[in-house]
C-alpha cells in the first residue's frame, strides 16, 4: 500500500516538473502546421495583389540562394542567435529558446519565396506603423505582428473571421471604434486598424505590465490569459504559464521573435529581397459625392486593382461618400488629375452604381475577385459588367457549380476604347471615353458661360493644432492636401501636436 502511495507522489512530482521545464525550455518539435498554413494562404491571396501581379510580369528574380542556407541551418549554433538577437536592442524581450529557433528555421524557408512582397510592402506599411505605435507608448517592434497575423496583407480573413493586416474580430473592432458593415470594413484600413491595435496593445500592456503577455492577450484574449496564470500558480511571464495557455498562443510568442528575427537577418540566410514597386508617395483626396472604384479607373485611368490594394477598407469597390465624410487613397502623380477630372468621376460613378450603363474600364489584363458572404454568380457578374457565362467559363464553373466564401475569380473586364481606338466607338455617347480632352466641353453652338475667377490672395493662412487633429483631417478641412501641407511646413514626418501652429495655405 505505502509503494502505490509512493508511486502515486512521484508520479504527481514527475508531472509537476516535467510542465515546470516545458516551461522553461518549449519542445522543439512543435506543431507549426498552423502558422505556415496562415501565412500560405494570406501569401497566396497576396498574390493577386495589382503591385504583386506588375512585378510578377517584369521580375526575373526568382532564383534564391536560400534553398543551400537553409540546409545549412541546423549547423548554425543558438550562440550565434542569441547574439543577433541582442543586437537588435528592442523593448520587447527577443527571448531564444528551441521554439523561436524553430520558427526562424520556418521563416527562413517560407521568406526565402516571400521576400519580395514582405520587404517591398514593409517599406510602404512600416514607417505608418512605426509612427502610430511611436504616439500611443507602444515598442515599435510590435509592427512585426503583422507578419505573423496576415503576411502583411490589408486583404487577409482568417478562418475564424478576423480580418485586416491586424486581424480583428468583428466585436473587437466595433469595441475599438472600427466602421464595419455592408460597403465599409475599416479592419482593413491600414492607418485605423493601426490605430485601433496600438490602442488594444496599450490596454493590454496596463492591465499586465509585461509586453509578452501583453501579445498573449491580443492572440486569444485576456480571458485565457489570466485563466492560464491561475492555473500555472500565479506566475507572471509568458514562459511560466507556457504550458497553460491555448496551443496556437503558445506559439504565438516565438512566431512574433522568429519574425522579428528574419525581417532583420534575412540576408544572413542567403536571402535576396526583389523589388515590387509599390506608390511610396500616396495621397488622399476628401470626396463629396460617391464614387465607384471603376469610374476612377475609366476617366482617370487608375486601374480598379490597384485602387482595391490602397483602399482595401472599400469592400464593394463604392465609396458612400454621399453620407458620409470619406477619403481615397491615389498615387501623388495622379492626384492633379483625379481633381480635374473630379466632376466626371462623380458623374460616371453614378450611373455605375445606378446600373444605368454598361462599366466603361480598362482592362487588357486580368483582374481577381474575393467571393464575400451572400455573393453568387449573378451578383458578381452584374458588378463588373460581364455575363454569367463567362465569369462561369473563366474560372472552369460548369451550370451546377456553386460559390464558396473566400473563393477567388478570374474575371476579364471589358477593353477600354482609348486603348485601342483613337476615338470611341460610333454610338457610345452614354460615357465620355476616358483621357479624352473633350470630356468636360459643352455641347457645340452653345456659349460658354464666364466662369467668375476667385480673388488670388498670397496671404499665408495658419492653423493651431487641436487635440485629435491629423493632417488629413485638417488637409480636408482647408480643401488641400496632406503632402502641400508638409511642403508649406518643411515637415519630414506628419506627426503634429496639440497647440503646434501649421501653414495650411
């Protein structure tokens, strides 16, 4: 009886230090099928992205040296980790143990084929996150949880629903002031979302005082958390409640490091960034009425792809600017264009929307699009113009065939006529052709009326800074733009301050 009791002790002993050390030191064979499976699939719908699909038709890079590295790896020592790691000098503590050697080993074998787009999109998404994060108190290296949670990809929905480069539930996004129905879905707005996590990883890092836990509590909620801190006795670091937490958080922590690791070392790895040109110099334009992405693409000549990937919050391609104060995202050297030809984009959008003509957009190129709850064939096909027998046949749908949320269509838009034609064709008076120079003349034999010219004035005019003040919002209110402010100010950052005094004019 006294050795079954015995027996029983040493075998609750052997448990309790067997969770102590997992603790300490993580298994390295853990399971991170789940994490390459989330940034496959966020990569590959990355894909279809307008910049991923110019450069994949101009770039000859695609041989890696990674491929002989990454045979090499195992042969690398943790004291060489541990050192770069340190180098880095970051708020957040870049721990090294067997699973963050395991996550970098997985980066290092998933970026070899995505550095293109992570380098490419982190030099246009990076230094608004650095900003952001800067403003709320947040360590800047917390950017890196994008790579994790959606491959720096604004268009990315999990399994479970998140959406956005920050991943966010529905609720959490109400919670945090996101705007999120039927045509908007600002989870996906790069700067709100931004915004909104910075604001999240702040309450969270109050409520434990410890950034890893903090982004413990943002994978699977404070709920866990602090169950699994109950569990583990009331210890207080990620490593200590290791055991207790839900398995996808638990890697949460070395995927973040392994991240941060490679997005720094990456050409220790043999590891060559290309190069996808993306509109580092973007602006925005306040809009008055509403507008179809498509309508841009036909007057202005921005293409409708391209417009998706710098306003993903946009979920139908229509802008509600009617009712409410909204804003496009266009390339700078297109903006003097899109306010000349503002007019006829409102115009043209209208009668888009009101399915009063046929959609008059460039296209000798394919265009992708994300089936969404609630879509079908017809629905689809009535958006872009096309008939359901095509978008069937595009995409190998045979009659009985049906849709599936998250699905991606090929679809093939209509031929504009100023790219083949130098006039439009005979009869087409429904819709002026786009970069046409007759666009906004009147009609023949009718005078022109005088337009009364407003008093130029070079009176400088000035604008003290209040709180919850940005420059688009004050770009907006003065009828300018956010890049003519920072030239009249000398600003190399759009960082402003309550009570600082700007030339808006």
């Amino acid at each position: 009886m006294k050795k079954h009791i015995f027996g029983l002790f040493l075998f609750f002993v052997l448990l309790f230090l067997s969770d102590a050390l997992r603790a300490q030191a993580p298994n390295n064979s853990i399971d991170t099928g789940f994490f390459k499976a989330v940034d496959a699939a966020n990569y590959d719908s990355l894909l279809h992205n307008f910049y991923m699909q110019q450069y994949a038709r101009t770039s000859n890079n695609s041989i890696r040296r990674a491929s002989q590295y990454y045979a090499e790896f195992d042969n690398i020592p943790d004291s060489v980790f541990i050192q770069r790691l340190k180098k880095l000098h970051m708020v957040v503590p870049m721990s090294y143990n067997s699973d963050v050697r395991a996550y970098i080993k997985v980066y290092v074998r998933l970026m070899s084929y995505r550095i293109d787009a992570m380098k490419a999109l982190s030099d246009y998404y990076f230094p608004m996150f650095e900003e952001t994060l800067d403003r709320y108190n947040v360590p800047e290296e917390l950017k890196y949880l994008t790579i994790v949670e959606s491959a720096l990809n604004p268009q990315a929905t999990s399994r479970a629903g998140a959406a956005g480069l920050w991943q966010f539930m529905y609720s959490t996004g109400k919670t945090y002031d996101l705007e999120i129905n039927s045509l908007i879905d600002e989870r996906r707005d790069p700067y709100k979302s931004t915004v909104a996590a910075a604001k999240l990883l702040k309450a969270l890092y109050n409520m434990y005082h410890d950034w890893h836990l903090a982004m413990a509590a943002y994978n699977c909620g404070p709920g866990n958390v602090n169950k699994a801190i109950a569990r583990s006795g009331g210890k207080t670091s990620f490593w200590e409640i290791y055991p207790y937490l839900p398995r996808e958080t638990r890697n949460y922590v070395p995927a973040f490091i392994g991240a941060t690791y490679v997005m720094n070392y990456y050409h220790e790895h043999g590891i060559t960034p290309g190069k996808v040109e993306m509109p580092l110099k973007v602006d925005t334009v306040h809009l008055r009425r509403d507008v179809h992405f498509l309508a841009v693409d036909s007057v202005v000549g921005i293409p409708a792809s391209q417009l998706r990937d710098l306003n993903p919050q946009y979920r139908a391609d229509i802008i509600p600017a009617s009712s409410h104060s909204y804003a496009i995202c266009i390339p700078s050297n297109k903006m003097s264009r899109f306010i000349s030809l503002e007019d006829s984009v409102y115009a043209v959008s209208k009668r888009i929307i009101s399915k009063k003509t046929d959609i008059p957009v460039s296209n000798n190129t394919v265009v992708y699009h994300k089936v969404r709850k609630g879509e079908t064939f017809n629905s689809i096909a009535q958006k872009y113009g096309v008939s359901v027998a095509n978008l069937r046949r595009w995409n190998g749908k045979g009659r009985k065939s049906s849709l599936r949320v998250g699905q991606t269509l090929k679809i093939y838009l209509p031929i504009r006529a100023d790219q083949n034609n130098t006039n439009p064709p005979a009869g087409n008076t429904t819709t002026p052709a786009p970069n046409n120079p007759t666009v906004n003349k009147p009609a023949p034999n009718k005078p022109t009326p005088p337009k009364t010219q407003p008093a130029k004035t070079n009176q400088p005019v000035y604008y003290v800074v209040k709180n919850g003040d940005n420059l688009s919002s004050i770009a907006a209110k003065y009828h300018t733009t956010v890049n003519k402010i920072m030239k009249l100010n000398n600003m190399k950052s759009t960082v402003i301050r309550a009570g600082q005094k700007i030339r808006v004019k």
